[in-house]
C-alpha cells in the first residue's frame, strides 16, 4: 500500500534534511534541535493533525529541546571551547628572526615555528629581541616588544 504523501509531509522532511545538513555543515549544535522539531511534526502530518497543529509541535519540541538539552549537551561535548594551534599561541612570546621594520612585516619564531609578524604601534624590532604575540590576522602574527 502506496501512502499519499501531503505537501505539509514532504515540508518536514525537506526541512529535516535541511536542518541535519546545516549541524553536520557547522558542528555547533546549531540547528539538530530544529531537525527533531520537524521529525515530530512529520509524525504529527503523516497522522493526519492540520497544520497549525503540525507548527505548534514543531515550536514547542524545538524549544524544549534547545532551552534544556543545549547547554548539557554543548557542556558534554565541549562544542567550541577547544584552541586551535594559531589561538594557543596568543600571549606567547617568541623571538625576531628578521627585523620588523616601520610599516613592514618581519619574521618571528614561535615554539619553534616561523611566523611573518607586524608591529600594531608602527614600530621597528630588532633581530633576537623578544616579543609576546598580541593576535592572529590571517597568517601574521601580531607582536609588541616585551618590556
């Protein structure tokens, strides 16, 4: 037996598909509460509820789901809270391997890396003389002489 799909039915599942491509797409637990919402609502279609019944269950799940599950689950995974390697280097120090001069960019290692590096108070820093990283922008770090 072949089951008569309505447009409402088809909306959800599209919809499901739409919200499960954008959390495998972001990873932040952005959108998978939405994709429940509209599960349920499919099922609350495919058993004949009209529509306004259909959002309302969407609204009310999505809701719950976000307000109480979101944060236990955001803690459990730990969802944006780890450093990258670029983001574990600010506040570092490192060393000038090629001047930074006035308005150029130079070379500074860090943990054994090399980095281009510019100044952000347009001023020049010798060769071996230490620096702590202040920023990441792009590939440049962005440095200040230790004092």
């Amino acid at each position: 037996m072949i089951m008569d799909l309505s447009y409402y039915t088809i909306m959800w599942a599209i919809l499901i598909v739409v919200f499960t491509v954008i959390e495998a797409s972001t990873l932040g637990l952005t959108s998978i509460w939405f994709a429940v919402g509209s599960l349920v609502a499919l099922i609350a279609s495919i058993m004949g509820f009209n529509i306004m019944v259909q959002v309302v269950v969407f609204v009310i799940v999505a809701s719950v789901l976000l307000v109480y599950t979101r944060p236990i689950a955001k803690n459990f995974l730990k969802v944006g809270q780890t450093k990258t390697n670029v983001d574990a280097i600010i506040g570092q120090t490192g060393y000038v391997t090629k001047e930074i001069k006035i308005n150029e960019t130079g070379l500074v290692k860090v943990n054994g890396q090399i980095w281009t590096a510019k100044c952000p108070d347009h001023k020049s820093i010798g060769v071996d003389v230490e620096v702590e990283i202040l920023a990441v922008e792009g590939v440049k770090l962005i440095v200040q002489r230790v004092k």
